[in-house]
C-alpha cells in the first residue's frame, strides 16, 4: 500500500513553482490524489495543497520525504509544511455552559468524522463532566474569576503541554482570553462566535438580531488573536430566517449554524486546507 502524504506550500509567485513540485514527486514515483492551488494576484503569492501517495519500494519514510521537500522549499523561499494524510491531530476543547458544539465534536471525533483526538476538555462550569467522561475524555473544571484568571490560564498552558496539544478549540467557552496566552496559540486556537462577522457583536447578539428584524441568522469560526473576535475568519455559515421568530427560534436556529462553522473549521484546520495571510485565510478545498 502506498504512503500517503499532505504538503502544503505557500510564498513568492514565481514561473515553475507547480513544476518544481510536481516533478519532485514524480520522482518518488507518487500519485496525486488531490491538488488545489490558487495565485493571489493581489499579493503577489503562490498557495498550493498536494495529497500524494508513494510506493512502499520508493518510500524514504517521513523522514526522507519531508528531507526531500524541505530543501526545495527552502530553495524556492516557500513557506511549507509535509505530515502523513490521515494524521489526527490532538485537540483540547474548551467550553462553559452551552453544550452544543461540544456536543457535535465529540461525536464527530469519536465517528471519525474530523480527523482529531480530542484529548482533553477545560470548562469554567462542572456542568458537562458526565458527558465528557462518557466519551472516555478527561475533563478538568478550571474556575475562572478577575482575581484567578492568570492561574488559570497557566493551568490551561500546562494542559496543553501535558497532552500534547495541537489545537485548542474554544467551543461557546464564554471568557476573554488574556492577550499573552492569545499570542502563546497563535495558529493553534479556534473560536466560535455566535454572530455573523462583524455585525451584532457582544451581549446577546441574537436579542440585537431580532430588534433589528434580520433575516438571516449566522456563526462566525476564526482564529483566536489579542484583538477580541478580529482573528482571520476560517468559516462561516448562515440560515434565513424572518419575522415569524422569536428571540429563543433564533438562538435555536443559530445553534445549527455554530456547530457547522466550528467543525468546519475544525476539519479545514486539522486537514491542512486553512493558510492564514495577513487578516486573511485562503481555503484550499
């Protein structure tokens, strides 16, 4: 059986760039399954996803492949990064009171749905213990107040050491994260917000939704930065709805539509298709 990897590239726009990728692996003797590419024209930038698998008699291993590629990368001044396809990576969610996202990832990790191992959940509340430890997950309950908040967030950062983590996944966990441990996960921490960017921000924006009569409710999923809900969008998602609904019918209606832009997101993540430039994100899908 072939070995499959997953290479993402991206940096300066060039002549010869798919060339020069392609040909490398041509030489390991590799079938590209997938190839999404696209030139930013505007910024002058080349992104690129392979999935490509090798025959076991050409096969140098992990090791070798990413050797192989790491030098013509760095000939080429391209950002890159090379890891088996399939690899699931490590993900610690946070949560408070509100269960649905959670909910949906948990059962999306445990069908194998997202290609992630949920490793651990943090909450602020106790609420959601039997339904972690059910899925066989340890849970920890990490009180947050103004006066632990520092503690707390040291707690979270040991967690994150102590499992290996290669994504933190704020699940409706309703604190503001200080600005040092934004910067600390930076690349490495989703967010889902219950609004459609930028519109209707802070308390209650489905409450402002309804007072404003929209007629579409939507969620936000985006990288978390220092700057409160401003983090490069990864994935978004809306429902039409009208004046028949009430505050609680868009609540529920929005529910939907947060579990979606997060797993989205999340899989996007995990499956190397998201590319941050600048504010921006490019999705190679």
């Amino acid at each position: 059986m072939d070995a499959s990897y997953v290479l993402t590239v991206d940096g300066p726009e060039r002549r010869g760039l798919l060339h020069a990728l392609t040909g490398l692996q041509v030489e390991l003797g590799a079938n590209i399954s997938q190839l999404q590419q696209f030139d930013d024209h505007i910024g002058d930038r080349y992104f690129a996803r392979f999935e490509f698998g090798v025959p076991t008699e050409n096969d140098p291993g992990l090791d070798g492949v990413r050797e192989r590629f790491g030098e013509l990368c760095e000939s080429l001044e391209l950002n890159w990064q090379l890891w088996p396809a399939g690899h699931k990576r490590r993900v610690l969610v946070m949560v408070s009171k509100f269960a649905h996202c959670l909910n949906d990832l948990l059962f999306r990790a445990r069908t194998d749905d997202i290609p992630i191992e949920i490793v651990a959940v943090v909450s602020n509340h106790p609420d959601h213990r039997d339904l972690v430890e059910w899925h066989d997950i340890p849970f920890f309950h990490v009180p947050v107040s103004a006066d632990t908040k520092p503690e707390a967030e040291a707690r979270l950062l040991e967690l994150v050491d102590e499992y290996d983590v290669d994504l933190v996944v704020l699940a409706r966990y309703m604190q503001i994260l200080s600005d040092g441990l934004a910067a600390q996960l930076t690349g490495r921490a989703i967010n889902i917000h219950h609004s459609f960017l930028p519109s209707f921000k802070g308390a209650k924006p489905y409450h402002q939704a309804w007072e404003r009569g929209v007629k579409t409710v939507g969620a936000t999923a985006h990288y978390v930065t220092a700057d409160l809900d401003e983090g490069p969008i990864i994935s978004q998602q809306v429902q039409e709805v009208d004046h028949s609904y009430d505050p609680d019918d868009l609540v529920a209606a929005g529910r939907d539509t947060e579990c979606k832009a997060l797993s989205n997101a999340v899989r996007w993540h995990c499956e190397g298709r998201v590319v941050t430039t600048g504010r921006r994100t490019v999705l190679l899908r």
